[in-house]
C-alpha cells in the first residue's frame, strides 16, 4: 500500500453515487463492495461453495496503478458491510450510515471497544434497531466516502487489512452533526483521538502517536496494561486508564508515564482485595488518593 497522506481527491464516473473513486498519491482507488443484491449474494454463496467462485481474468493495465479497496476488507468488516447491504435492501432503500454501523454493532472488535468504553453494544443494537424502522429519512450521503476514510485511517494506523473498527472510525469521521450516530458517539465519549487510541491497543498495532503528548502517554498506558491483563486475567476499562493518565499529569513530564502505570497497579491490587478483575475509573481515583 503506498505511503500515508491524510487526503483524497474524490470523482464520479456518472450519475450513480456508488460509482466513486478517488486519487490518492498517484493511485486510484477503487470501491467494488457496492450495496448490489447480486453482488452480495453472489459473495455469500462464493464464501459458502469456493469452488463456484470464477477466477479473476486479468484486466488491460491502466496508466495509473489501481487499488480496490473492497479488496482489502478483513473478514470481519466484509460481513459487517454486507449486512449493512442487506439491510437497506429489505427495507428497500439506499444504504445509510446507521445500517452500516447496525451491522458493526455485531463485529467482535467493535463489541471488545465498546466493552472497554463500559458500554453494552445490545443497548445500542436495540435503540438504533428500533430508530431505523421509524425514521423515515436516514442520512445515506456520505456513506460513499466511509470505506475511503476507512482505507486512510487503516494507513494511518499501520494495519495491513480495513478491519470493522477501521469503518467505525469512518463513520465517526464523515457523519453529518446532526446525524443519530453523533449523538451516540457523544454520549458514549467517543472521539477520532480517543478511537485511534483504542484501535491501536485492541489490535496491538505498531503505530507511537507524537511523544510527550496525552495521547501517547495514554496508549503507552494502554500497552502495559495488556501486559498486565495478559498476566493477571484483569480487564482495564479504558476510563480507568484516562483517569491514570490525567491524575499522572500533576508530576514531572519524565514521571507522568511511571505515575499513571504505578495508579494503575495499585488499581488492580485493590480489585483483587475486592474479589474482582475489573479495573474501574473508581479504582483508579482510589489509588490515585484523590
């Protein structure tokens, strides 16, 4: 994949809002996973019978090299994109941003996020259910451009593959302000930063944010705390570790990393005091003497 750069020049090819690319350092990027029923069940039943599926016959070179982007889909955010699509089509309507983010509500990464932000995702599956069968306007413009996002934040993030929570950073990049999802991502405290940060620690990828900034002090944080997940079968809440972070920020720039891990150490001695593996914002408080 080539080198990151945080913005793409978009073109249509017609009348037809799916038929979208966009340059991107001297590549074209390309978007074949189109909300087509055909397409999809054709996809299902590859997936279902592989010896069905045709071999790809090889196309007349292009000037500029092209990347389809669809093709870099994981597993996980091909079905979640696909059952997006046929959402819409039962409903026999255009594919809107909620049914995708619907659809991402069931992804295991997505449901581990949410797990670590203390929310219950079937809250959320049962509101947004319930919003899409009575509203009769979803917001479906800008749905074209999320697996573009997607891709550039994929990039970003150093990860091989466009995961679910690749989409979901999409999602949280391109809907409108007064779009459903922006009301549940505020409410639920997800922001781009704070998502970068967790995509990086659930997928452990090889990404340092800027030194000596909040950020990378609290994926810093984020990492040791796996360690310690991994060791001990606690399970960090990711406000815990905000809050160590935060309490750290009172010490020296040079402690503020060891601060914020001591905080949480202690957290974890007092959780298992209590009998319990999860690591809460309050323990951290405790530990932190405030």
């Amino acid at each position: 994949m080539p080198g990151l750069n945080q913005s793409l020049k978009y073109q249509s090819s017609n009348s037809d809002p799916w038929s979208i690319s966009a340059l991107y350092e001297g590549y074209l990027l390309e978007f074949s996973g189109v909300p087509n029923k055909t397409r999809v069940g054709k996809e299902k039943w590859h997936n279902f019978l592989p010896m069905l599926k045709t071999p790809n016959v090889p196309t007349k070179q292009k000037i500029i090299q092209s990347i389809d982007i669809y093709s870099l889909f994981s597993p996980s955010a091909k079905t979640a994109w696909n059952n997006a699509c046929l959402i819409a089509l039962k409903r026999k309507r255009e594919m809107a941003m909620e049914d995708l983010f619907s659809a991402l509500l069931y992804a295991p990464s997505v449901i581990k996020l949410f797990a670590k932000l203390k929310i219950d995702t079937s809250a959320a599956q049962i509101f947004l259910t319930n919003y899409i069968k009575l509203s009769s306007q979803t917001e479906s413009k800008n749905i074209t451009q999320v697996p573009f996002e997607a891709f550039l934040l994929a990039m970003k993030l150093h990860n091989h593959k466009i995961g679910s929570l690749m989409l979901l950073g999409g999602l949280l990049r391109l809907a409108p302000q007064d779009n459903v999802l922006q009301a549940i991502f505020s409410n639920i405290g997800l922001t781009v930063e704070k998502l970068e940060i967790l995509i990086v620690w659930i997928l452990n990828l090889d990404y340092e944010f800027p030194p000596r900034t909040p950020a990378a002090q609290t994926a810093y944080c984020c990492m040791q705390a796996q360690g310690l997940e991994n060791h001990f079968g606690y399970f960090f809440e990711f406000p815990a570790i905000d809050a160590a972070v935060k309490y750290a920020q009172d010490y020296f720039q040079d402690m503020r990393h060891q601060k914020a891990l001591q905080f949480l150490v202690r957290a974890g001695n007092l959780a298992k005091t209590a009998g319990s593996k999860i690591i809460t914002e309050k323990l951290v408080r405790q530990a932190a003497g405030k």
